[in-house]
C-alpha cells in the first residue's frame, strides 16, 4: 500500500474532528487504492451522524424522521427525534406505574419500532441499559432500570443534553420518563422548555413523544 493510503488511514484511526475526516477522504481518493472506497463511505457517515447535527432515520405515518445526534459511545449514536412523531398518553389508564411497566415503553419497543423502520433500519438500532433515577425533588422511586431499543429522555438527560430551556422549547409539552411527584404522573417539558416535576398525569394523551434510540454506523 502506498504512502497516501497509509496516511489516510492514519487520519481515519485517529480522527478527533469532522476536518480530520475529510482530510482522510481526500487522501484515500488521491491514493488510487482498491479498499480506499470502503474506507471513504465510513468517513462520510461519520461526519453525517457528527455529534450536534440532524439526520434523517426511518420514517413514522408517511413521514420522515429528523433526528438529532446527542451522543456517542464507540461506533453507536444517540438519536433524539427532533419534534414528537406523535402524541400519545404515557400509560392508557389513570393508575400508578413506571417506566418499566407504562403503556408508552411498550409502544416504542413494539409498534413504533416495527412501523418507523425498515429489518435493516431495526438491525442498527441497539438495545441498551436505560437507567431509571428517582425525581430528585419529590424522591418519587422510578422502579427498575431497563433493556430498551427506544425511550424518550429522563430529567437528568434532558438537563444533560439541553442546559438552557431555549433548547428543549418546541412549542407544545412532551413525555420525560423520570416520575413526577407520584406514580400516577410522570416529569413533562413544558412549552417553554422549563420542566414540570411535579408531572402530568399519565393518562394524558396530548404529551409529544421525542424517542430516542440508539444507532450503530454502518
């Protein structure tokens, strides 16, 4: 292999910003080398799924969802749907329950997954470990940590990747699924991107559902 080919590898192996990336592309393609294709398609999808940018995954009732790129870990991304794919009550019936037991984990992991995306869509998306912490301000216990392929967001994230209220303001209120001051609601965003801790009761079917997954490149 050339001198060219091993410099962009060098650049790919050790990328730290999006320009690395593209100075590893520009050095495949000048490379002439067989494998330099392979290697400038994974340099793309990693500047596309960039962390702090929007992309578009799977599609919900005709259509396309945007997502924002929050988080990495390895070669995985966190995805956060940029506005609610819908509307939906966190559980169906007035009753006490949790994340592990509500109607709306149920959806995403089920329906939701099976409508928004393709087999080869769904081989992407991981199942991994979604911690449940308690509300901080009422102590109201959360129940059990969770295997889950989608989720929406719980306080502690929501406060994570969205400092200022500006940033989660959309308009209209959406789920968290931290708990609020008791079993019988849960932890909602409000309009104006301020959170509701004292929550909204579950069965409330006006909350904006925002799922987040997690997505393996390609």
């Amino acid at each position: 292999m050339n001198d060219l080919y091993n410099q962009a590898m060098e650049k790919y192996t050790h990328f730290a910003s999006p320009e690395d990336l593209n100075q590893a592309i520009e050095l495949f393609e000048q490379s002439g080398e067989a494998g330099a294709r392979k290697y400038i398609e994974k340099c793309n999808t990693l500047i596309e799924y960039w962390p702090g940018n929007t992309v578009t995954f799977g599609s919900f009732e005709g259509k396309p969802i945007r997502w924002k790129v929050i988080d990495e870990r390895g070669r995985m991304r966190m995805l956060l749907a940029e506005t609610p794919v819908t509307h939906r009550p966190y559980h169906g019936t007035p009753t006490d329950t949790s994340w592990q037991a509500c109607d709306l984990r149920k959806w995403l992991n089920g329906e939701f997954l099976e409508a928004a995306f393709t087999p080869v869509e769904r081989a992407r998306i991981t199942a991994v470990r979604v911690e449940n912490p308690r509300n901080a301000k009422y102590y109201t216990n959360a129940g059990l940590n969770t295997m889950d392929r989608a989720y929406v967001l719980s306080v502690p994230e929501a406060e994570k990747y969205f400092p200022e209220e500006a940033d989660r303001a959309l308009g209209g209120w959406w789920w968290l699924r931290t708990p609020g001051s008791n079993l019988f609601s849960a932890v909602a965003v409000y309009d104006d991107g301020t959170l509701y801790e004292f929550g909204i009761h579950v069965h409330y079917a006006e909350g904006g559902v925002r799922p987040v997954v997690w997505v393996l490149l390609k």
